[in-house]
C-alpha cells in the first residue's frame, strides 16, 4: 500500500505539472498572436496616416499651384491694364500735341495776317501822306520831290526834309539800299571834297553835308543841322529807300 500510494503521488505531480504546463502555454500563443495583431494594426495605421500626410502634401501642392497660376493671372491682367492706359495716355498726349501744333499754327496765322493788315494800313497812310516809301523804311528819299524823311514803326519822325541829289549825268540810283558805313569826317578821294557826317547806303554814294542847291554826283546832300541828324538816327543795316 505505501508503493501504490507513492506512485499514484507521483502521478498527480506529473499529472498536476502537466496540466500546469498546458495551462501556462495557451496563454503564450494567445499573447504572441495579441502582439502580432497590435504590430499589424500599427503598421496598417502608419500607412494610412502617411497615405493622409502624401495627399495632404499633395492636396497643397496643388493648392499651391493654383495660387501661383491665379497670381499669374492677375498680373498678367494688371500688366495687360497698364499697357492699355499708357497706350491710352500716350494717344491723349499725341492728339494734344497735334492741337497745340494746330492751335500755334493757326495763331501765327493769324499774328501773320495782322502784320500783313498792318503794314498794309501804315504803307496806306504814308502815301496818304506825301511819303513814297513803305513803312519798313527807316530813311526814304523822293527823288522827284527832292525831300527826305526819317521814319520808325512805320510813322515819319522827322522830315520832310530838302536835299539835292545826284545830276543827270550821275543820277542817284532808285532801290532799297542799306547802311553800310559811317563817318563823322568823311572826305570824297574821287572829287578831292568834304563829307561831313557821311552815312552811305550804296557804293561811295551818301547822305552828307553839302549844299542843297547844287546837285551832287550821286551823293543825297543835306543841310549841315539835317545831315547831324541823319547821322546819330541812322544804323548799320537800316533800310533805305529811294524812289523816284
């Protein structure tokens, strides 16, 4: 009985042990295969937050771009509404160009045509007058009357005046003439002679002192106090005019 007893112990160790033992290992498998499910769900989580992140990422890209093209665009258009109004304001500022161009012309035009009206009442006023010049002349001489005029703006301011000119044989020549030379002292090398106050507008013909009851040979003779006169008044370049 003591053998059979200490067998039948034995049994129940083994028997407990083992049934220890598979206890203790169906809870292992169970474990591994919870852990494998949880890496499994990881993983799968982790590819779908970086699928999220990729289209998040390439949501704003494409954002993004459409920001950049609608940008674009606009300065495009601002560029484009530029363009039009220098366009604009340079097609304004050649249509006033061309008025003001316009507008001059047309007052010189007219400027011109009121000279023009001028002159012709002052030309018309001098003939009135008794004086054979226009009124562009600053000394007239008439040669058929023998009388001379000084003149400024068209008006007589001194004159007439007596004078002798050329003889038949050297007769003063008619035209416009212009000063060209002065002297106080001049002295006639031709004719060995005085020539007070000489002021000539043609070749050695003159304004000068000499008698006004001889005529001269070629010169315009005025009295000593006219001659002075003629002198200090007239200037290089002034026009003379002697007509017939």
């Amino acid at each position: 009985m003591p053998y059979l007893a200490a067998g039948t112990a034995a049994a129940a160790v083994a028997l407990t042990a083992a049934l220890a033992s598979g206890a203790s290992a169906a809870p292992r498998e169970t474990v591994a295969d919870t852990a494998a499910e949880h890496s499994a769900s990881s993983s799968a989580a982790s590819v779908s937050a970086q699928a999220a992140a990729d289209a998040s990422v390439s949501d704003a890209s494409v954002s993004a771009s459409a920001a950049s093209a609608s940008a674009a665009s606009a300065s495009a258009a601002v560029a484009a509404s530029a363009a039009a109004a220098a366009a604009s304001a340079s097609a304004s500022a050649s249509a006033a160009a061309k008025a003001s161009a316009s507008a001059s012309a047309s007052a010189k035009a007219a400027a011109s045509a009121a000279a023009q009206n001028t002159l012709a009442a002052k030309n018309a006023a001098l003939k009135a007058a008794g004086v054979p010049c226009d009124a562009t002349a600053i000394a007239c001489v008439s040669l058929s009357k023998q009388e001379a005029w000084l003149l400024h703006d068209g008006k007589v301011v001194y004159g007439p005046v007596k004078v002798a000119t050329g003889r038949a044989a050297l007769p003063t020549p008619a035209g416009d003439f212009h000063v060209w030379y002065k002297v106080v002292n001049g002295w006639s090398t031709t004719y060995d002679a005085p020539m007070p106050y000489s002021v000539f507008f043609y070749k050695g013909d003159a304004f000068h002192e000499d008698p006004v009851t001889v005529r001269s040979h070629g010169c315009v003779h005025l009295t000593l106090k006219n001659a002075e006169y003629f002198y200090h008044f007239l200037d290089y370049g002034d026009l003379v005019e002697v007509r017939h």
